[in-house]
C-alpha cells in the first residue's frame, strides 16, 4: 500500500475529501465538517474522536507571568493558541477550563495555529496558553513556568 500523510486544516481538507482528492481525513466533528455536511458534502463518519489515557493532561496549559501559580492564574483577555478555536468540538471543555480561571470562550482571544505551531508559540511567547493534545502536552508537563488548567475529563466525550 502506498500512502501519502498530508498535515492539513479540517476547513482546507474537507473540500479535498468532497472531490476525491484525499481519500481519508482523520477529524473531530468540528463545525467545519457539519458546515460541509449541511453544503452537501457527501462523506461518512467512522470512527470516534477521543478516548484520553486515565493519565493524560490534553488540555488548557498556561505559560505563567511573574511566578503566578495555576490557582492565581487569570485568564481574561490573555491569548490562546489553538488548531480549530472557538469551532471546536472540544469548545464546551475549552470553556470550562477558562471559566475556572477567570476567563470564557468570549474573554479571550484565539490564535489559530497549524498542529506543530501551538506548542512552539507557547514556548515562545506568541500565545499565553494553549490547548495542548497527546502527546504534546508533556514537552512542558513539569517544566517551571508551565501548569495544567484543566481538559478532558475521564470517560468524558469531547462534545457535549
């Protein structure tokens, strides 16, 4: 079997996968699959989104300022980096996690960043926080000036 692996946006893969293109798309059911599906799209779902590890910390991971702690961290107006943002099937737990820490999907501003970019601009300074899958989250699990907001809870499903 020869296969070809592509790194692209849900939004600019699903036209692709409508045509024939690309013959397989691995997506949660953000709202730019159920905008194509209601356009027309003629594709099928099969299989599940996400099941974490009992261990996992996929979720809202914060660079702290000027040795602030998770419990003081305040999340208002500070920037997220994000692969989908506020389409994202995963909005409900998004919320949650900021909401605990000040902040609320309509109190913070999104940075839409390609998969490889969300961890580098977090590490970098381009965004505040970010929500960080497996297993990317363990490059700053541990790492001073890092904590864990909150994400995914255990038998918990993505959407809502």
């Amino acid at each position: 079997m020869d296969v070809t692996l592509k790194v692209l946006p849900t939004p600019d893969a699903l036209p692709l996968l409508a045509k024939g293109d690309i013959d397989a798309l691995w997506a949660a059911p953000e709202a730019a699959v159920t905008n194509g599906i209601k356009g027309g799209f003629d594709i099928k779902w099969v299989a599940g989104n996400f099941s974490p590890d009992p261990k996992s910390k996929s979720g809202l991971w914060v660079r702290l300022e000027n040795g602030e702690t998770a419990a003081q961290v305040r999340m208002a107006g500070r920037r997220m980096g994000t692969m989908i943002g506020k389409g994202s099937v995963i909005a409900y737990l998004m919320q949650q996690a900021l909401a605990q820490h000040g902040g609320g999907l309509d109190r913070i501003q999104y940075q839409q960043l390609g998969s490889a970019d969300v961890l580098t601009a977090l590490q970098n300074g381009g965004v505040d926080s970010a929500w960080l899958l497996d297993p990317v989250w363990r490059r700053v699990d541990g790492q001073p000036g890092y904590a864990f907001l909150g994400g995914q809870p255990l038998g918990g499903t993505s959407a809502r």
